[in-house]
C-alpha cells in the first residue's frame, strides 16, 4: 500500500501523472495535479511518481491497515 501526496507548489500541470496513473491522479481545472485517492495499492503511481519532471510526487510505503 502507498500513500501519495501532491506538493501542489511544485506542480507544472504536464499531466504525466494522471496518464500514467489516472485512477490516483488527475488535473484539476487549474491545470495543476490533485490525488483523487491518498492510498493505493496501484505500482503505477510509482512510475507516475518518477515520470514527475517538477518531483512534486511523494509516495511511501506503508502497511495496509
């Protein structure tokens, strides 16, 4: 399980994220990157983490509850 945050300060809005990973990410009407999900146990949203030319992507492994 991985929780996933947005430092939305960072963010440039090229998307990337949300392709990869569209069930964990979107653009919002701002143009900038929001989680629709704060956990996920999908490995994408670590490629999508990667894939962040801003890395305003921070995912942490952490125990399922």
């Amino acid at each position: 399980m991985y929780q996933i945050a947005i430092d939305r300060s960072l963010c440039s809005g090229f998307g990337s994220c949300a392709e990869l990973a569209p069930d964990v990410f979107e653009v919002d009407d701002g143009g900038l990157a929001t989680v629709r999900v704060g956990r996920s146990d999908d490995p994408a949203v670590l490629e999508a983490a990667a894939a962040c030319p801003m890395a305003a992507i921070q995912v942490i492994e952490v125990e399922a509850a």
